[in-house]
C-alpha cells in the first residue's frame, strides 16, 4: 500500500506473545505487522470504539411520536422540485 501522508515512526513495547500473534498474522496475511497494528488502532479508536450502538437507538426510540407525518412524507416536504425542473430542461 502507498501512503501518500507522512506517517510518524513510534515505537512501542510488546509482550512476547503479542508479538508472536503478530508475527503469525503477518505471515499468514501478507501483511507487515505495523500494517496490522494501524488497522486495530483505527479498529478500536476511531470507527465508533466504544459506542454502545443499542444504547444509542433506544434513545432515540419514539423520537417521531409526536409528528403527524412518517419519515417518508417528512422528506419529501424537504423537496422543493426546483433541481428537477432544472433536470427536465
């Protein structure tokens, strides 16, 4: 893979069977091992690590009540028409 950023070195300390699952992992996927480490970092700490995706849904559970509409008709009142009266011309 080409990385077109500039990418930080940073070392880091391993237990020895880490480091052993890691070495595995490399040779079965091809992969180098700081690859494999980048993606468990974006795995974990940046695509929504941590997030209690249930928790968040029930929240927001019977937000629509109070609306005569449903979702659908609600954006389609959005729609003003205009981009598609431009699209016929």
């Amino acid at each position: 893979m080409m990385y077109s950023y500039i990418m930080i070195r940073t070392q880091i300390s391993l237990e020895p069977d880490d480091r052993a699952l890691l070495a595995e992992l490399s040779l079965q996927t091809g992969r180098s091992m700081s690859a494999l480490i980048r993606e468990a970092v974006t795995r974990t700490y940046r695509q929504g690590a941590g997030v209690d995706r249930a928790a968040v849904v029930r929240s927001v559970a019977g937000s629509w009540v109070d609306r005569d509409e449903d979702g659908a008709a609600y954006v389609e009142s959005l729609r003003t028409g205009a981009r598609w009266s431009e699209v016929d011309r």
